[in-house]
C-alpha cells in the first residue's frame, strides 16, 4: 500500500510555486550593499502576503533603469517625466482614496493604480495597471510595456511604445571643405549676377522708356534721391497698414487683402529693381564716358549696365572667393551690404520720384527773343535803298482823300 501511494505522487505533475510558498522555501537572503529595497505592488506574487515585500535591486540594476529612463527622455514620442530621483525604480502603487500630482513615473516595475493621478502615469520597461476605482487624469504611457484598465479609467491618451527607445541617430553631416565651400559661395554669387544682367536686359528691351525716366531723375539728383529712398523704406510698413485697413472696411476688400499684399510687394520689388538698373547705368557711363559716341544708344545703355551690374555683384563674388576665411569674408561681405544698400536705396528713390519712369524733369525750353514791331525798316541788300514802308491807318486814309 506504501508502495502504491508512492507511486501516485510521483506520477502527479509538479506545480508552480506560489508566493507564500516560494517565501516558505527560499531562505531570507539579505540586501546586498549598493541595492535599492522596493516595496512589491500587490498582485505581484512577491506582494501577495499581508506585509509589503521588498524586492532588492542592485546598483548594476539601477544603473540599467536610468540608462532605459535616459532612452525614454530622447525619444520623439516620450512626455515629460520627472528627474530620475523621483523615478519609482522596481514599481509603485498608488493607494485608494489617494491623489499623486502627476507626472507619475516607474521604470523595471508595475505601476498600479487603484487611486488618483493628477496628470501622466508613465511606466518605462513594465506596465501601467489601472485598477477599479483608479483614475488617471492625464495619458497612460507604457514603455516596452502595456497599458490596462482592469475597471479604472484614462482621461488622456493610452500609448503603448515598442521597438528601440530614443532618437534615432543619424550620421554626423560631412563637412564641406573650405575649397567647395568656396566653390559653391562664388557660384551662387555669379548665379546672381547673371539673373541681374538678364533681368537688365529684358528692362531695356520691354521697358526701356521707364529705365530711362529713372536714370534721368536719378542723374545730377543723388542726394536727393538717396533720402527719398530712406524714406520710402521707412513708410513702406505704414503704408501697406493702411492698405490692409482700408480693404478691411468692406467684405469684399477683406478677400483682396491677400492679392494687395501680394501685389504691393511685387511693386516694391519692381521699383528696388528698376533703381537699382538705372544706379549701375549711370556707374557703368560714368567709367565709360566714351562709351556713348562711338555706340548707338541702346547698345551704350547696355553696355553700361552691364558695366554697372558687374561691378556691384563683383564685390560680392568677391566676397565669396573668400569663404574659406570667415574674418576677410565677413569684412568683404560687409563692404558689399553696405554699397548695395546705398545704391538700392537711391535707386529706390528715384523710381518713386519720377513715379516708376512715368514721370520725367521737364526740359527748360530757351528763351525767344522779343520781336519788336516798331523798327520794322530794314536795310536791304542794296545798298543805299531803303525798303519800304508797312502801311499805316494815317498813310491809307491820305491817299484815299
């Protein structure tokens, strides 16, 4: 009979431990030095006992969770989460009939729920467990986890992230030589000074009539336009103000608010570009003043804009050929704000004061000498004969009688 009982326990499959039975059969081993206890949730089979269990994590361990708490903080899809010191490392349970402000963070352990949470509840590497009565105000985010609503609610969003924390890392960007850094400066800066010298030329062969208005009230009148220029820029901001306004006041003028903005730029543009032409016509005349006789006048024109043009742009071709020194770059480019500024800026002017080349000074006319009737006698080729006489109302009146 001994035998057959025998027999039937062996034949029984073996069972897992339960808690209380692993706590009854596992010897009390003491915290290591450098371990960190933590308390156990309930439900865990460690907290299954009436008294709270501490689960001892090593310092390796530690250092384990803040490397996974650090991933978490890099990546896109992470929230704020507080520092790591009050990062709840092994887990943590929020009682009943309690409120935590949130944020609530735990890494490597469960973070039960069977309170409040004023805000997010966040479980890194393990899951967030939102028990009956427990409630979160904010999201529940489960990192390398899961989120579940065992009776409880979110208020917030339920993420649950997979795959590898953190920002994804990219390959450090290859720096540009100083050679094709300079390449690709002083090919940008010719880029443009071809866009201007065809731009020019499109001006003189479309509007050559209002290049020329600018050029003629620019000349002997630099000073003057200089400052009409300053204060053109000064009320180009009020003045599109007041356009904006003015469409405003009625339905349909608030939908052509968007097409006045846009056009009134494109006409600032215009009148810089214009300006800016006729300032380097007269520069390329004025290096070239014998220029004009010996070609016909569209081709001296073009020929000094071209002039112009070159030498305005070249200080900052100039500039670029420089880029592999960022001190004479930035002196060069400098210089070339600075003249370009004033030649705009006078080319500005003089387009508003001949009103885009519409407008041009009037010509003086010379003055004609009076004509006085009174010595109407004159002499002659003949010498010694006197011509005659314009006939008076006395002279035909004595004839007549």
């Amino acid at each position: 009979m001994h035998a057959g009982l025998f027999a039937l326990i062996l034949a029984v499959a073996p069972a897992p431990l339960t808690g209380r039975q692993t706590q009854a059969v596992q010897p009390a081993q003491p915290t290591p030095a450098g371990a960190r206890a933590v308390e156990a949730p309930p439900g865990s089979p460690l907290g299954s006992s009436s008294a709270p269990q501490a689960v001892a994590l090593s310092t390796q361990a530690l250092d384990s969770l803040r490397e996974l708490v650090s991933r978490f903080r890099r990546d896109p899809e992470a929230v704020q989460i507080p520092a790591d010191d009050a990062v709840a490392m092994g887990g943590r349970t929020i009682e009943a009939g309690t409120t935590v402000t949130g944020p609530v963070a735990v890494a490597g352990g469960p973070l039960h729920v069977f309170g409040t949470v004023n805000g997010d509840a966040v479980a890194i590497g393990t899951d967030v467990i939102v028990h009956a009565g427990g409630r979160v105000t904010g999201n529940a985010i489960a990192a390398l986890g899961q989120v579940t609503l065992d009776g409880g609610t979110v208020t917030g969003e339920i993420k649950q992230l997979s795959g590898a924390l953190g920002a994804i890392e990219t390959p450090a960007a290859v720096r540009e030589s100083p050679l094709d850094a300079t390449r690709h400066a002083v090919a940008l800066s010719v880029s443009w000074l071809v866009i201007l010298v065809l731009i020019g030329i499109g001006v003189l062969l479309f509007a050559a009539g209002y290049l020329d208005g600018v050029t003629e009230s620019l000349e002997g009148k630099f000073g003057r336009s200089f400052w009409a220029g300053i204060a053109a820029q000064l009320a180009l901001a009020p003045v599109l103000c007041l356009i904006i306004v003015a469409l405003a006041v009625t339905v349909l003028g608030i939908l052509l608010i968007p097409f006045a903005i846009v056009a009134f730029v494109l006409a600032v543009a215009g009148l810089v570009t214009i300006g800016f032409l006729a300032v380097a016509r007269i520069t390329g005349e004025s290096l070239a003043p014998s220029a004009a006789r010996r070609y016909h006048p569209r081709g001296a024109a073009l020929r000094a804009l071209v002039i112009g043009v070159t030498l305005y742009m070249g200080l900052w071709v100039l500039a670029s050929a420089f880029a592999w020194a960022p001190t004479v770059e930035l002196v060069l480019r400098g210089v070339a704000v600075a003249i370009t500024w004033v030649a705009a800026t006078a080319g500005l002017g003089a387009a508003v004061l001949s009103r885009g080349g519409t407008r041009r000074p009037t010509e003086t006319l010379p003055a004609v000498a009076a004509v006085n009737d009174l010595p109407w006698q004159t002499p002659t080729p003949v010498t010694g004969v006197v011509a005659a006489r314009r006939p008076t109302p006395s002279s035909s009146t004595t004839r007549e009688r």
